[in-house]
C-alpha cells in the first residue's frame, strides 16, 4: 500500500500477522510511486490497496493504473474510501468530474467506505463492498458444534447495535441522492476556496492540489508545527502531518457555513505573518512533539509512549480528569 494509507491497514496486518509493504510517493508528484509498488510484488502478494482519497493530503491514487497492475499480477485491490466515498460517489453529479475509482476497473475487488464520515451517520458505521458474493463469504464466521446453537457471525466485531444500524439508514434516507450530492458541492467548492486562498500566502504552499474535501498545506520558510499551533489557539483544530510535515483541514459540514472560509484565511494570514515577524524560536507544542518524534530513530519507542498515553486515560480517576 502507499505509505499514506491509513494506519488501520497496518493494524489489520499485525493483527493477521500478515507482512505490509509501504510504498513511498514520488516526491515531485506526491502520489505513490507506481514503479516502487510493482518491484514490491512477490508470490505472497494477496493485496494491493489504494486509498480514494488518503487521509494525510486528501489525494487520490492513481486507482486506474494501480488497478492495471492488479490486473496484470492478478492480485485482489481494495479501494480504501473510508475518509471521502460518500463524496466521491456523487462528485460527477455536483460538477467536478472524477477518473474511474470503483467497480467500473475490472480488477478492483473491495471498497470501504464510512457512512459515519460524509454520510452524516453517527459513529460505528461503514460500508465494505465485494465485487462478488464468492469473496464477501471469506468474511462471514461460523462454528456448528457448539452447545450453545449453530453459532454464525458476519463481521470481525461480534454483537453491533441495531439502534446504530437504523439510525444509519434513516440518516440515508434523509439525505437521499439529492442531498449527498448538494452537500458535496457545498463542500467540494469550500475546500477548493480554501485551497486557493491559502495558496496565496507567501510563506505556506499546497502539498496538493486537493482532489476531496481535505487540503494540506507545508512551508518551506518556518515550522509549520508554529502555525498549527497558532490557529489552534484561534480555534482552530485542524490534524498535524508528517515526513513532510504539514497541517490539513478536512472540511466538514460546519465550514460550509457563511463566514468560515474568510476567518480561516484572515487567521492564518494573522498566524503566518505573526510567526514570519517574531525572531525567537520559542518552540509551541506541536512543533516540540513532532520535533522530537523526527529525532528519535526508534520508533518503537514513540509507539510506546502512544500507548502509555493511551493507557493513562483508564488510570485517570474523576477528581483528577482533565486529560482531553
Ligand atoms: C482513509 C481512511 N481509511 C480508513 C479509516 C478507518 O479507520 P478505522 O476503521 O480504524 O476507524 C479512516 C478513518 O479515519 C480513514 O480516514
């Protein structure tokens, strides 16, 4: 998979002790590189994936000629649109035209997609489609000697809430074709007002043109971790990038309300021209916690303290939680 896709995969892989291959981006294009993932292929090869859009920078891989490839070593493809399906399914319909990223390509065999991110359903829903229902059975469960009862379960999770279910489906039917598609013209123009106007201050640049809904900005003339931490003590919280380092806003349902788009950028311009005046180099918190994750090799240890983390939310006790 490219190194941008979603850490959920690397998570998946370790918990099927399965070997993940991540491929770096080209680093003029930033899309994966193509050449890179075709020497990575060997007889073990059971999946190649591809993200539609990734989270970090919001692009699209080149899903047709990954595809090519699949097709060519004949390897299952899974389109990861976790973050952006629900958008990218209806961006023909809202004006801005996308290439093939689905069933339309021969060779890809599975997508996910989350209805809880743009289909506006509470959290703990998804979607995961099979090409056919001879692979969908590879994920369904079942024991027939148990004394409790022939025993079948369709998913890794074992008991889901129907409550959940049934309000997915409701928030579905409330929306509707039509309302998707609305929505995502709302939200496709504002993520490309934001990209233009943040391309028009010096200081910071796109590391993308955004392809969905997510844009992401780097900046060669200061730490860019300095203007995170600015417009988030404007209110802003947007997501900390790294290898490079950067900072995206996913824009959401709220942004598209009037107003929003002109504050960010009167924000950042405040926060960029703030940072490019002052001198001194007083280090902000991002910029201290990803500083010190470039300068430690061991990884492994950056895991561990993650979980430490982690872990200190079940320790907290209520008279002492301000965690979070
Ligand atoms: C691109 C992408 N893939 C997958 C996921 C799903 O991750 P999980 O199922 O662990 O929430 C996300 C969630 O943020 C995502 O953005």
């Amino acid at each position: 998979m490219p190194i941008t896709a979603h850490p959920a995969f690397n998570k998946a892989s370790n918990y099927f002790k399965m070997k993940l291959k991540r491929i770096p981006l080209n680093p003029q294009t930033r899309e994966v590189d193509l050449k890179k993932m075709r020497q990575a292929i060997n007889k073990n090869t059971c999946m190649i994936v591809g993200s539609a859009p990734n989270f970090p920078h919001g692009t699209i891989d080149p899903i047709e000629e990954i595809s090519k490839i699949a097709m060519e070593y004949e390897i299952p493809f899974h389109v990861d649109a976790c973050l952006g399906g629900f958008l990218i399914a209806f961006m023909d319909q809202a004006g801005f035209p996308l290439k093939p990223f689905d069933f339309r390509l021969p060779s890809v065999t599975s997508i996910s997609c989350d209805t809880h991110k743009y289909g506006f359903t509470p959290k703990g829903t998804s979607v995961i489609l099979y090409r056919n229902s001879e692979l969908r059975l590879h994920q369904f469960f079942a024991v027939a000697d148990w004394p409790g009862g022939i025993y079948g379960s369709p998913t890794v999770a074992g008991s889901r809430s129907g409550y959940l279910i049934a309000c997915c489906w409701a928030t579905l039917m409330y929306y509707g074709i039509e309302g998707y598609v609305k929505e995502t013209r709302k939200i496709i123009q504002v993520a490309r007002d934001i990209a233009d106007g943040w391309s028009k201050i010096d200081g910071i640049y796109l590391l993308h043109q955004p392809d969905v809904s997510v844009v992401a900005i780097s900046s060669n003339t200061f730490n860019i971790y300095y203007l995170f931490d600015g417009l988030h003590a404007k209110g802003w919280h947007l997501i900390g990038l790294q290898n490079p380092p950067g900072i995206h806003i996913a824009v959401t349902q709220i942004h598209t309300q009037p107003g929003i788009v002109d504050k960010l950028l009167e924000d950042t311009r405040q926060c960029v021209e703030e940072i490019l005046k002052s001198n001194t180099k007083k280090d902000t918190v991002t910029a201290v916690i990803y500083g010190t994750n470039q300068k430690i090799p061991d990884k492994s240890l950056i895991c561990d303290m993650t979980k430490l983390y982690i872990g200190s939310w079940y320790e907290t006790n209520l008279d002492t939680a301000t965690v979070g």
